[in-house]
C-alpha cells in the first residue's frame, strides 16, 4: 500500500495523494513507483565510490 508507505515517512500530504491515484487503476504504478522511491532514494553520481 503505497499511501502507508508515505504515511510511515512522515509524508501525509503524499500519503492523501497517492490514495487518491490508488483510487484510479491508472494511478496505481505511479503511486507505487513515488513510494519505492521514497523508501530507497536514488544516490547521486558524485558519491560513487573513487
């Protein structure tokens, strides 16, 4: 449940968002995608290691 998800990272106002885009079948791969990230966030380039 990706609105659970945000609401656990302390993010209601995403969290209310994405239970609105679950409400939709064609919200549903963005919310889980905006809540994957969430919990695993991209690392930047620079922080590869040298």
């Amino acid at each position: 449940m990706p609105w659970l998800v945000l609401l656990i990272k302390d993010n209601p106002g995403g969290a209310v968002v994405a239970l609105i885009m679950q409400a939709t079948l064609i919200g549903w791969p963005f919310a889980s995608i905006w809540a994957w990230r969430a919990v695993n966030p991209l690392t930047p380039a620079s922080h590869s290691k040298q």
